[in-house]
C-alpha cells in the first residue's frame, strides 16, 4: 500500500495470538496497534467463526472509533464429527488453559478408537475480519489440513499446536520456529489473504 500504513487496533487480548498476528501482517506492511487495557472481554456468542470474528471486531471499533481486526479460529478433527470447531478455545470448558484443552482432545480421540494417523485427520481454520468505522469489513480465511499426533510434541507454539501436524511436515507446529509456523499455518494463510484483499479494497 502506498502512503501511510494501514493501522488496525487488534482485538485479541490473548497475548500468543497477538504476537502472531502483529509479525503476521507487519510483514505485509499493516501496522497493528495492541487492544487498550480497558476494553472489556466479548463474549463470542456466534455460531460460526465469522460470527464469532465479526462480534470481536465491531466491539473493538465501537470502543475505539477506530478499524479494528479480529478473528476466530477452529480445529476441526474429522473422528469427533468437526469437533471442537467453535468451541476449541473452551473445549475442556470456560477458563480452560491449552493443556486442558489438548488433553481432552487426545482422550476424546482415544475413546472414538482413533488410532492411526488416517483416523486422527484434522484441520485448523481461521476466519480473519477487519471492521471499519463506517460499516465496512473484509473477510478473509485460511486452513491448513493435518493430522492430530498421539501425544504433544514441541515446546513452541500455543493452544493445540503440540499435537497438530501439518500435512508435509513431521514435526507439530509447536516443533517449529515462528518464522516456520507462520509461512504455512492457517492464521497465516489467513491474515495474508486479508491483507491481500484490503490492498485491493482499500487501493494500493
């Protein structure tokens, strides 16, 4: 884009997925200026990760006044009929921290009998939005298809990145560096895809 930057205040207030979205788009020359202290947790009462990605958004620039950039992202394990989906950040219930979460996953998968890997087949996605002051947004998505792990494996990453495995690696993404996670993980694909598609948007 040319002349200024393109500033978005991030709704996240996970400071993991901050950090990943902030390299994400800086690198695509998107300034992304961290959520203020005092605006209040949303509740992520959608059905679906736009909806979900949209309600974060529009309360960030309702409180701000300025455009703002939220998303939501899914793991979707093929055994557990597209579970967690939705619900992946409070799989194991509200408050529930990564290894909770991850825990409760492999044991859901071990009591569905999912054994080899073409049984644990899985796939992050992530619904990126930026919303605008005057009712305008842009949505883009990403995913990335693997499998689940038998047991957690790097000491990277966040959330189910332990057992996650992308298809053309051996390693989870907790097993690689950043810079390796984010060249092929569905937020990256994601946050990309938006900033693509604000450039076209918003002229470049």
């Amino acid at each position: 884009m040319s002349g200024s930057a393109l500033r978005l205040v991030l709704a996240s207030a996970n400071p993991d997925k901050s950090r990943e979205i902030a390299d994400i788009l800086g690198a695509e020359g998107i300034e992304v200026e961290a959520r203020p202290a005092g605006v209040p947790d949303v509740d992520e009462t959608g059905d679906t990760l736009e909806d979900n990605a949209r309600l974060k958004a529009e309360a960030l620039v309702q409180a701000t006044g300025s455009a703002a950039v939220a998303d939501d992202t899914g793991l979707e394990v093929e055994a557990l009929g597209g579970a967690p989906g939705v619900y992946s950040a409070r799989f194991a219930g509200e408050g529930a921290t990564y290894a909770e979460n991850v825990a409760k996953l492999l044991a859901e998968l071990d009591a569905a009998g999912a054994s080899g890997p073409g049984e644990r087949r899985a796939r992050f996605r992530t619904v990126a939005l930026a919303a605008f002051p005057d009712g305008r947004e842009v949505v883009a998505e990403g995913t990335v298809e693997g499998t689940i792990a038998l047991a957690p494996e790097g000491d990277g990453g966040f959330g189910y990145d332990p057992v996650f495995i992308p298809d053309g690696s051996d390693r989870s993404f907790a097993a690689m560096t950043r810079a390796e996670k984010d060249a092929c993980s569905h937020r990256g694909r994601a946050f990309r895809a938006l900033a693509s598609a604000l450039a076209g948007t918003l002229g470049s």
